[in-house]
C-alpha cells in the first residue's frame, strides 16, 4: 500500500474543513546536521552533532531558522532532548533522512529510559519533510513484561519515540513514525500542537505502543493521519481539553481512548473531545472511555461521529470499573463523572455480542449520553449485535441498531 497516496486522500478530505499545515518556506538561516559533524552511516552516533545543530539553530536571533537532516542517509542518534526556549520566533526542523535509534535497549541510562527523543519549553516549532523517525522497538517489546509475564529482569517502561514537553505552538507533518518501544508521540504539557499527515507504524502485537498519547494539554489537532500500533491510536489522558482528532485511519490498535482516567485517584479534567471522521480497522476498541473507580472529576463534551467500524471488537464502549485488582474498588464511594457524550453517525460491524457497551458508574452515573443515527451489526452475518448499559441516561435520534438500552 502506498501510504503518502492515502495520507493524500486523507489530507484532501480534510482540507474542507482544516488548513493545511504549509511545509514549504524559503529560510536562509539554515542549519544541517552535517556541517555539526553527522554521518550518517546508521553506525556513527550523531546524537553530539544534532545537538550542535540545535543549539545554533534555536539560538539565531533573526525570525525563523531551520535544522536540516538531509534526505538519503540514516542518522543513529542516542536519547538527546531539544530544549527551548529559543531566540529565533519560529524553529523548523525539515527531517527528510531517518533518524534511527540504538537498538540495544543497554545504550539507556536509567534516568531516561522513558525518552528517546524531546522537544521541551519550546514556542514556535514546525517539523516536517517526509523523513523518518525509527525507534528500534524490537529488542524492548522482546524483553517487555507484557509479552513476558513475570520474567526476570522484563521491563515495564521503554521510550517513547518523540516527547513534546512544555511546548506551544508546535506544526507537525509528513513524518514516518515506526517501530516505537513504546508510545510514538507523546504531548504533555503543550498547548496549540497540530499533528497531521502523519504515518505511525509498529506491528499490532508491539506491547504499549501508542500512536499519539496526549495528556495536561490544550488545543492539540490530529489529522489526515494513519496509524497502526500495538495500544491505542491516539489516546487522551487526564486534564486533557479541547482535543480534536480528524480524518485518521486507525488498526490494528486499541482504538481511540479517551483514559485511563484517575488511575492514581486523582481529580481530573477532561473537556471538549472531539473524535471525528475515523475509521477503525480490526481494532480491540473504537471509540473508548475508560476511568479507574478510584479517580475523582470529570469527562464532558465529547463528540465520536462520521466514524466506521471494520471487524472492530468494542465499537462502542464506556468502561468505569477500571481498579488494580479485581474487587479492590468495591466499597469505593469515588468515580469520573462522565457527561454529555454524542455519538453521531456511526457505522460497521462488529465482532463481539456487545456492540455498545457503556458500563457507567454506580456512584457517579453517566448523564447526558446521546444517540444519532448509530448503526452497527455483527461481523459475521448470522449474529446479532446488542447494547449493554449499566448507570447510562440520555436519549436518542433517528436509527439507532441494536436498540438503545439508555435511560
Ligand atoms: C550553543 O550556542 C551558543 C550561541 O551560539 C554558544 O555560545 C554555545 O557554546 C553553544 N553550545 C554548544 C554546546 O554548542
Ligand atoms: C502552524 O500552522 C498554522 C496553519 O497553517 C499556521 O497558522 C501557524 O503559523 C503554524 N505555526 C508554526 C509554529 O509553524
Ligand atoms: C469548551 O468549549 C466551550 C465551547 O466552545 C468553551 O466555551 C469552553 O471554554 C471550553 N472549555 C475549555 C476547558 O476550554
Ligand atoms: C461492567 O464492569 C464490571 C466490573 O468490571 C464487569 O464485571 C461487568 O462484566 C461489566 N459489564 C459489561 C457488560 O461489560
């Protein structure tokens, strides 16, 4: 399949309703990684020349200046973060060759064993040129707990690919994101991120390996993007608000999560979700929330429509009852109130009984759930799909197959 021909279709759609981000300037103040010293031979490590190249290119004092990682060679770079703030207004960074990351899990110290590599408090950043990001995933997910259950000396926690921390106003588009060892892109902390045109790729059975994991953030796009991984497509974490994903292709995956929510009890904040023009292809779940009991706060405003479901698990589903250990959570008095949730226009099959599942809480129901023109039916044609819900009040509009169970 040719990928940038479907991130074409993708992006064309999406242009009727989102601008494009321009990935073509002119710039003089221009700064490639080989004038620092780059190889660029996959063996050399160009991690000290990278970072020369930033520093001079975040420290030009006159408008936009841009690093540039040529097209045609592979750069092995070591765990390095790109730190802000910068003198010039608007930092690019045109990533046309592969940066690769060191295979051998042993080439991390232990104190960021969780990145690979990170932009951080920076203000005004624009990636783009078709280049490649490779995390070198294979020897983290071979020693991964998940796929080794208690195994000595399995890891839990891997890097992630590509770590906004503390940034604004950050354009990122037309980049190959592949073989994470865990979460591919991850923004924390940030506000105003625009992440379209993106192709992120790991094998379906990669352990924990995100596409896009947002949390504490604001106004964070995602668009005209495909992604395939081994957890969720893009998932959305506490105090995350005013979140829109559009126009991606999503499988395998987990889908697209709004949670785990609360996992520490905590009180969180997760407002105005929009997930958009979406298709999930055989994925463990569609359009997800999922809180632990013990959390505090609430969801509200979230919007799933114009989606499509291929051969997809959990089409639909509301998870509540996230706890540690199973029965650990009974007596808890706690919960994430989760409010005005609309699923609109939203087709396929899927393969489980339980089609739409919303398993609210009993201490805090959910409120305000609607339904609009909600279609879906069994994988296999001689089954019948069917709703399930526990606590959920609100109402419904037009065709909604399997019936409606709401309140
Ligand atoms: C970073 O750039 C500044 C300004 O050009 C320079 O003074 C400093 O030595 C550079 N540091 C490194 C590590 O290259
Ligand atoms: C990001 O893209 C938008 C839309 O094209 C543009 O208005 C904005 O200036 C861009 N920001 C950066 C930092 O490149
Ligand atoms: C959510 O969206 C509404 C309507 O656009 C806006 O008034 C409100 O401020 C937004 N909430 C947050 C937390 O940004
Ligand atoms: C709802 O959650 C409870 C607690 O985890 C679980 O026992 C039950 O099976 C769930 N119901 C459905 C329909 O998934």
């Amino acid at each position: 399949m040719d990928f940038f021909a479907r991130i074409r279709i993708l992006s064309l759609i999406s242009v009727i309703s989102i601008q494009l981000i321009s990935n073509v300037h002119s710039n003089p103040n221009t700064f490639n990684v080989q004038d620092y010293g780059a190889v660029g031979d996959q063996r050399t490590d160009d991690s000290w020349a990278f970072l020369k190249a930033w520093n001079a290119t975040c420290s030009a004092t006159t408008g936009t200046a841009t690093m540039i990682i040529p097209k045609g060679k592979t750069f092995l770079v070591y765990p390095i973060t790109f730190w802000g703030p910068c003198k010039s207004t608007t930092v690019y960074v045109t990533l046309s060759g592969t940066v690769k990351a060191p295979e051998d899990p042993s080439a991390w110290k232990d104190n960021d064993v969780d990145k690979w590599l990170g932009f951080q408090g920076i203000n005004g950043l624009n990636i783009n040129g078709y280049g490649q990001l490779d995390g070198s995933g294979q020897k983290w997910w071979d020693q991964s707990c998940k796929l080794n259950p208690g195994k000595r000396g399995c890891t839990t926690v891997a890097p992630t690919v590509l770590g906004f921390r503390e940034c604004k106003n950050v354009n990122m588009s037309h980049i190959f994101v592949i073989s994470s060892p865990q979460t591919h892109i991850l923004v924390i902390g940030s506000e105003n991120v625009n992440l379209g045109a993106l192709i992120i790729r790991s094998p379906g059975t990669s352990p924990n390996t995100d596409g896009i994991h947002i949390s504490n953030s604001n106004n964070v796009l995602v668009h005209g993007s495909i992604i395939e991984s081994g957890d969720d497509c893009v998932s959305i974490g506490d105090h995350s608000t005013n979140i829109n994903v559009y126009y991606c292709d999503c499988g395998p995956g987990h889908g697209v999560s709004i949670g785990s929510l609360g996992r520490s009890g905590n009180e969180v904040h997760v407002e105005n979700i929009t997930v958009k023009h979406v298709h999930f292809k055989q994925t463990s779940n569609g359009g997800r929330i999922k809180t632990w009991q013990v959390g505090r706060g609430q969801v509200r405003n979230v919007e799933f429509s114009y989606l499509n479901f291929k051969d997809v698990q959990n089409p639909i589903i509301i998870d509540q009852y996230y706890c540690d250990r199973p029965n650990a959570c009974q007596g808890t008095k706690t919960g994430v109130k989760i409010s005005d949730v609309r699923y609109i226009k939203a087709f396929g099959t899927s393969t489980t009984p339980v089609a739409i599942n919303l398993n609210c809480s009993n201490n805090v129901p959910c409120t305000g759930i609607t339904f609009e023109d909600v279609q879906l039916e069994s994988a296999s044609s001689k089954d019948q799909v069917t709703s399930s819900c526990n606590n959920a009040f609100g109402y419904t509009k037009g065709i909604i197959k399997p019936n409606s169970c709401l309140k």
